[in-house]
C-alpha cells in the first residue's frame, strides 16, 4: 500500500486500464442483447433465486437471524431476532406473494419483541429491522398497494416505534452524533466505544423521518437531522467528511474522504431525505457534499480515498460499496459520469466473476485482504437506475452476467454463499440478510422494468423511494411534502427511457438565480459532446411552469425533465441511440494529474499516515 501510495504521490503519474470489454455498440446491443423474452426468463430466474435462498433460510435457520447456507444451518449475527425474514418482507411484496408476506408479518407481529439484553449497532439495526418494519406496514396497512393485509393491526408500527425508543439514548452525546451501538435494555453501554462512521451518524433520517410522521412523535425526526448537522458542522474546508468521528469531541478519527466504506450512504441520505421529506436542508447540504465529492474524489471515471483537509491521495482504491454512486448520481441527474464509472465498475466485475471489497487502482490486483464478496448489491443498485434512465440494454447484459456468476459460482445447497476470495472463488459459509433484501430485488426490477413491468415500484400507486437496505419506502400524501416530484428524473420519471434524457432541462438560466452563491453549486454534466445537448438549453424555460414548486431545487441544480415534445421524440431517439454507441474495448483513466487534488496546497496534516480501510 505505502509503494502504491508513494506511486501516487507525484503529481502526473498517467494509470493505464486495460479492460476486458466486448465492443459494444447500440445496433449490436440490440441485435444480440437481452431480447424482452429473454428478460422474462431472467426475472424468473431471480425469483428462483429468491425463493431457493428464503426456503433455505425459513427451513434451516429462522428464526436465527441469518442463513449459514453451505451447513444449512442458522446464526444470530444481529440481535437474534429474525433478521433475514424482516429483510425479506418487502421483496416478498413487491413479488406479490399475497401468502408468505401475510403469514411472516403475522408472525413477526406476534412473536417479536425488542426487550432484549443485546447491544446492536445502531447503523445495521435502524436500515434492516427498522426500515424492514416500517416498510412492510406501510405496504401491509395500505390496500392501494394490492397487498394489504385484512387482520392486520399495526403491530409492526408499533415494533418499530418500540426499537426506535430503544436506539435513543445513543443520540445522547455533545455532538448529537450516535454512539455507534447501543444495548436494548439498559441503553448505551459503560465501556461503549466513542467512535463511530460517518455512515453509521448519517443513514438514520429516512427510517427515523417516516416513524415520526407515522407516528406523530417529531423526536425521531430531530434526533437524526440533529446527527446529519452534527457531521456535517465538522466537515473539512473542502466539505469533505472523514471516515470515522468521536461522538463525544467531534474529532475526526479516521481523515479518509471516500463514497465507499464507512461513508457511502451519508451522501445518499441527504439526497433521498429530500426527496421523500422535501426538506431542502438536505438537497443543500447533498449540493455542497457532491460537488466535493466530485472535485476530490472523482478521477474519471474511478474514485479515490483523500485526505479531507489536504485532498492528497490516501487510497487509490475501488471498494465495492463505491458501486452504489452511479445510482445515486441517476436519482441526482447527473448520468454521464455514472455511464463511466459503471463501466469501469462492471469491468472489475467481469474480470473477477465478482467484485471484490476492494480492488487496487494502482497495481491493477485486489487490494490485501479484501479479497471477498459477501453478496452485495450495490453494482446491481446501480444497473437497476441506469437502465432505468436510459433504457440501454447494456445493463441488460450486465444484470444476465451477474445472475450467471450468482448462479455459477456462489449457489449453494440451502441459498447462496459468500465468495471469500474472488480469485479462487471459494465459497465461506454465509449469507448476508440484504442478499435478500437488496441483491435479488434489484436484479428482479431490472430483468421485470424490461420484461414489461407490473409492479409496486413502476406501477403502484406512489413513487417509492428505496432505503440504503433496497427497503420500498413510499411518498404517500402524508410521508412526502413534495408534490412535484413526479417529473424529477430517474427516481419519479413513470415512463422514463433513454429519450428523455435528451429532455433534461437545464435549470441554470435564470440570471436572477446565476448571481446567488447558492447557484454556484454542483450542476449536473449534461451530454456536452451530445449535439442534443441544445435541446435541454431551449426547453429550460419551459420547466418552470411544469414544476412551479421546484424552483428551490432547481437553484441547486437538480434536474428535472421537461414536457414531452412528442414530434421530436423519434428523431431525438435516433440521434441519442448514436451518441451512446461506444467501444471499452480499451479504457485509459487518468488517475492522478496536474489538476487533479494533489495540488491543493490548503493542508493541515497533510502527512497524515494511512490509517487503514476500515468496514
Ligand atoms: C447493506 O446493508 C446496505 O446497502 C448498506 O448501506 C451497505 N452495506 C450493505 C450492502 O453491501
């Protein structure tokens, strides 16, 4: 690590990839892709998937919390409270399994309770049991969504509100950032540890906003919003946040800037807490946060670990947490850098059969020790959202890839198994819950949205915004204060394919609003080369009567479609198909150059030795 890091230090040293990728062009794509039939067959088969995993879990280890599928045999791993099947519930709805979804919410309402002598991490327990329970109610108490429940009485409502009293006394600290565990029974334990993860403070808004609403109590909704400001008050002067903090002091103990470990899904909160809450807080502090995050972070179409006061490159790392930016970037508007950075992704994928935790950018190997892939589903996140906004059947190709690998290489005799080393492709004896939760309901959405979708996501009677576990969290009337939000792109976009990426509006033309520091936010890159890029300059001025409540969001620089111009629909298709023809056959990525952050001279601990990737 220390060569790979000296190797980077110099500020033009030029990194050559050469990837594996077939050519790939749109008319080939078309002819030897996957063909609607196949998708069929596909999203079948990740039913299948589903269900060989569920059986296995529900026969052999439930109601342990998790599935040790090579023995068949079960674990607690969590709090020992039917982990996997409260990861499950959701994707068991949104299959429209009527029967199984009905039978386990009813056992969980009778049988689970929370007054338990166990210490749990706040971060896990709040994303899986949380927003597993929450999910599942509003989908069981609700009948517009096909699959409400006629006995069912709210009494995984009142689970979750029971848990959520009982991960309250760990947002008792001087910052308002969360201890990162807290003991069930008796709150915080005496010996807790005072660090925690920028991840762990800052994923909580979503489950902790909605059960505040659900139930009428505004203190779940502080306390979380209180944590985000918490970590977010300490960012550097670049607005980049380290890895991990002390709750007590505010002190950064671990500098690391990253969207991967331990930081990733405090980005994608602060978007999707505005997009379900309407709260432009969060947009705002979501603009500052991206910006630098693509300043510092982002050397196309890789990203790098800096240091979050100098920017100097500490890790010159993918790790597969990373996966999940390109969709979050979809759900933000900005789709050409995702294209790229999916690519370089998915490339590590097919070299490997799987992604590792962490692949070197430097020597081009898997990083030491993060030689396994437990599962995740972060790359198939990301395939969902951008076949989503443009239709290309590439991810089509990518998604099939994945099941066979899946299939290939980490099936086994109850479910699937984790790969302990990407190389070999040994499997290890266990099965994450958001296999279940996340990695087959993604690859099930992008195999159906093809198939034809009819679903509860495409089709159902709100926009769902998904939790950083995949959970199905809906902007009801009386969740979402944003009523506009039907035209935002990728996330809210009914019928959004790859022609309406050519309608993206550009909402920086208001020069009232180009002299506001505000403005001078992040905004989106928007096809430049594309010679349709024209076309989202002369509909901007048509976005704002479409969506007069946006006006504030577009400040910050989030697109937004504009109307349908119906006439110009097939021509645009043509000419958008030829813009996205591309070969990686040969990817060359510039790692770290002259303009690049190494040159950022504003340090003060610019020598800040490596302090390990830590999970
Ligand atoms: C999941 O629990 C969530 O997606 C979380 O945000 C990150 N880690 C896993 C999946 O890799």
């Amino acid at each position: 690590m220390e060569k790979a890091v000296k190797m980077l230090k110099p500020s033009s040293i030029l990194c050559v990839f050469v990837l594996i990728f077939s050519a790939i062009s749109v008319d080939r794509a078309v002819a030897e892709g996957v063909t609607p039939d196949e998708a069929k067959q596909l999203r079948d088969e990740v039913r299948e998937m589903f269900y060989h995993a569920f059986d296995g879990y529900m026969e052999h280890a439930f109601p342990l919390d998790e599935l040790r599928p090579l023995t068949c045999t079960g674990e607690d791993t969590l709090g020992g409270y039917a982990l996997t099947l409260i990861d499950s519930l959701d994707t068991l709805a949104l299959f429209g399994d009527r029967e199984r979804f009905a039978a386990s919410v009813e056992w969980i309402g009778k049988n689970l309770h929370f007054d338990i002598n166990k210490t749990v991490s706040v971060f896990e327990t709040t994303i899986r049991i949380l927003g597993g329970l929450l999910s599942a109610h509003l989908i069981a108490s609700d009948y517009a969504t096909g699959m409400g429940i006629p006995s069912y009485d709210n009494q995984l409502l009142h689970l979750a509100e029971d848990l959520a009293h009982r991960l309250l006394p760990a947002f008792d600290t001087p910052t308002g950032i969360p201890f990162g565990s807290v003991n069930l029974l008796h709150g915080v334990d005496e010996n807790e540890s005072k660090i925690t993860s920028t991840a762990g403070g800052g994923t909580l808004t979503l489950e902790f906003g909605i059960l505040s609403i659900l139930t009428n109590n505004p203190v779940f909704q502080q306390v979380t919003k209180n944590a985000v400001r918490g970590i977010w008050a300490r960012r550097s002067k670049l607005n980049l946040v380290g890895a991990h903090i002390n709750v007590f002091t505010g002190e950064w103990t671990q500098k690391d800037a990253g969207i991967g470990t331990s930081i990733d899904s405090f980005y994608e909160y602060l978007l999707k807490a505005y997009l379900l809450f309407g709260d432009e807080e969060y947009l705002f502090i979501f603009q500052e946060a991206y910006k630098a995050a693509m300043h510092y972070l982002y050397n196309d179409p890789w990203y790098v670990e800096v240091n979050m006061n100098s920017a100097v490159i500490v890790w010159p790392l993918f790790n597969s947490l990373q996966a999940f930016w390109p969709g979050l970037q979809v759900l933000a508007g900005d789709i050409d850098p995702a294209i790229r950075t999916h690519a370089a992704f998915f490339s590590v994928w097919k070299k490997y059969g799987f992604t590792p935790e962490g692949f070197n950018l430097a020597t081009l190997s898997v990083q030491h020790g993060q030689k396994s892939y437990p599962l995740r589903p972060e790359l198939m996140e990301s395939t969902y959202w951008l076949y989503k906004a443009t239709r290309d059947t590439r991810y089509l190709d990518a998604g099939r890839e994945m099941v066979a690998s899946l299939q290939y290489g980490a099936r086994c005799p109850c479910g699937y198994c984790h790969i302990s080393d990407v190389v070999s492709h040994k499997q290890e004896d266990h099965m994450e819950s958001f296999f279940l939760a996340e990695t087959v309901k993604y690859l099930w959405l992008l195999f159906d949205l093809a198939a034809g979708s009819d679903n509860l996501v495409e089709n159902g009677p709100y926009k769902y915004i998904f939790s950083t576990e995949g959970h199905l969290l809906p902007a009801t009337p009386q969740i979402s204060l944003v009523n506009e939000h039907c035209s935002y792109f990728g996330a809210f976009c009914k019928n959004d394919d790859i022609r309406k990426r050519s309608r993206i509006s550009d909402i920086s033309v208001d020069p009232q609003e180009a002299n506001n520091t505000l403005h001078e936010s992040w905004v989106p890159n928007r096809f430049p080369s594309d010679p349709l890029y024209r076309n989202f300059i002369s509909v901007s001025g048509v976005i704002k009567g479409l969506c007069p409540g946006l006006t504030h969001g577009q400040k910050f620089g989030v697109s937004y479609l504009a109307a349908t111009d119906t006439d110009n629909e097939d021509e645009l298709t043509k000419q958008q198909e030829s813009n996205v023809a591309q070969s990686y056959s040969l990817l060359v990525t510039n790692i770290a150059n002259d303009s690049q952050p190494n040159d950022n001279k504003n340090s003060d601990d610019a020598q800040e030795p490596n302090q390990g990737n830590s999970e």
